[in-house]
C-alpha cells in the first residue's frame, strides 16, 4: 500500500511538471484509478483493525 502511495506522489510531481495536457490528463486518470483501489481497502482494514484491537477509527476521506 505504501508502495501505491509513493507511486502516486511521483505521478502527481510528473504531472505537475509536464508540458503536453494529453500526458497530464493520463497521468491524472492512473493516479484517481490508484487513489479508488486504496479507498476500497479502507473497510477492510478498518474491520481488521477492529478484530486486532485497535479503537482509533480513521476517517477514510483524510
């Protein structure tokens, strides 16, 4: 998951600083498809943690 994070961070830099909007528009498609994979863990996780014995529930929009 970590992974997926700073795959996405390198994207958005790359798109930051990319010239052809056709390039910027890709790039922005793969990291929104990236960021809804990870939101979808997030109950997942969110149970597990629960089964674990954590009780901080985290906001899935944060």
């Amino acid at each position: 998951m970590l992974n997926c994070l700073d795959m996405c961070d390198c994207k958005a830099e790359t798109a930051k600083n990319e010239k052809n909007r056709a390039s910027v528009v890709a790039i922005n498609a793969e990291i929104r498809q990236t960021k809804a994979k990870l939101l979808e863990e997030v109950p997942k996780l969110q149970r597990l943690a629960i089964k674990k014995g954590k009780t901080r529930m985290y906001c899935a929009r944060c």
